[in-house]
C-alpha cells in the first residue's frame, strides 16, 4: 500500500499543484487535477451594462426655456394666537388646560339661538398689527360661518373673514442676513384677517381626548 501511494507520487508530479484533490477510492489515494478553467470564470466579475446617454431631446429644451419666463412665489399662511382673557365670541374664560366642560357655554357649543359676541380687545390688536404690517384698515369688517364637517369642529362651523378683511395689502421690510445674501428686501402682506380657532383633538397616554375651540386667531 505504501509502495504504492510512493509511486503515485513518482510517476503523478502534477499531484503537488495547488488544484489537486486527494480522494480515496477502494484504498488508493487517487490525485486528482481541478479545472482552473471554471475558477478563473469564477474569479471574473462581470462587467456593469454600459448605459448609453442619448442627447438632450427637443422637448426638454422646450421645458427648460419655458420654465425660465416664470417666476416662483412662495405663500405663508400664519396663524397667530391671541392671550386674551376670554373667547373670541363669548365671556367664557380662555385658560387653556382646563378640565373638560368647564370653560363653555350655548355660544361655544352652537346651539341655536345663540348669538356670538365679537371680544373688543381682537379688534385692539388686530388694529395694532394692521398698522405694524402698513396695512389698508378696513373701516367696515365683516364675519362669515365656514360650515364643514370635522372631528376637531364641535360646532359644525367656524367663524372667520372672508369677503371683508380687517387689514389688506401692507408689507414689512426687513434687512436679510449676509448667509441669506444680504441686503434690503420688502415681503408684501395679502391679507390679515380675523377668527376663531376652529378646535383641536388633544389626546392623553389614557386613551381619551378633549376639544378646544373659540380661541382667538389672527391670520397673515
């Protein structure tokens, strides 16, 4: 058995390539040769498709000389909130955190036949941001009921300025900072306008939820 795996070393030098493979077979130790053919496939990593870049097409030089002949704007919609003693509508407390059904009455609830009476101190300030902003004050200011349905809407409505703003077309001048590019910029004022805070759900780690709403607002 000996004289016989000498031999094979003899007369199969090709037994000590890397690729070999030892395997017995019926007590013979056999050598066998791996194909370096299959490894070296193995070992290549196929190449990424070549994606060809076509040209520009006419259509997207089209977009892009006509989107230069426009100019964005971007809008704010700013909701301030007033600290006044009471509700914009009635003479119910404002004391925000309060325990449920506590700070309410027929007016903040809607029931009918209840009239809202407008907080004069709204006013006060609504004059005093008007003229802040160099706004237009509008001598005759008119309410509207904005009537949809929402989970965070107790009333079924709210009540707001549409037609008939407190205050249009005024602007605020500001000195922007040199990160921003600097400079002396003028940002116009559309509208500011008063209403009432239509609600809002406030939930707890217990599971339950509260509504808040007649709160005072000013809109920009």
């Amino acid at each position: 058995m000996a004289s016989t795996i000498f031999r094979s070393f003899q007369t199969l030098p090709f037994c000590f390539h890397p690729t070999s493979l030892f395997r017995r077979k019926n007590g013979i130790l056999f050598c066998t040769m791996k194909s370096t053919q299959a490894q070296a496939a193995t070992r290549e990593k196929p190449t990424p498709p070549q994606v060809k870049v076509s040209p520009r097409s006419s259509n997207t030089k089209a977009i892009d000389k006509t989107s230069k002949e426009y100019e964005a704007i971007i809008g704010i919609e700013t909701h301030v909130q007033l600290s006044t003693l009471t509700k914009a509508f009635c003479s119910c407390p404002y004391s925000y955190g309060s325990p449920p059904n506590t700070s309410v009455c027929p007016v903040c609830m809607g029931l009918p036949g209840a009239l809202p009476v407008l907080n004069s101190k709204i006013i006060e300030f609504a004059l005093k941001v008007g003229l802040a902003l160099n706004c237009k004050l509008s001598l005759n200011s008119k309410f509207d009921r904005k009537q949809y349905f929402y989970p965070d809407l107790p009333k079924g409505y709210q009540i707001s300025q549409f037609d008939i703003p407190i205050a249009t077309g005024g602007y605020i001048d500001l000195d922007l900072p040199l990160e921003f590019g600097g400079g002396h910029r003028k940002f116009g004022i559309t509208r500011v306008h008063m209403e009432e805070d239509a609600g809002k759900l406030l939930h707890s780690e217990s599971g339950s939820y509260s509504q808040e709403t007649t709160f005072p607002l000013f809109v920009l």
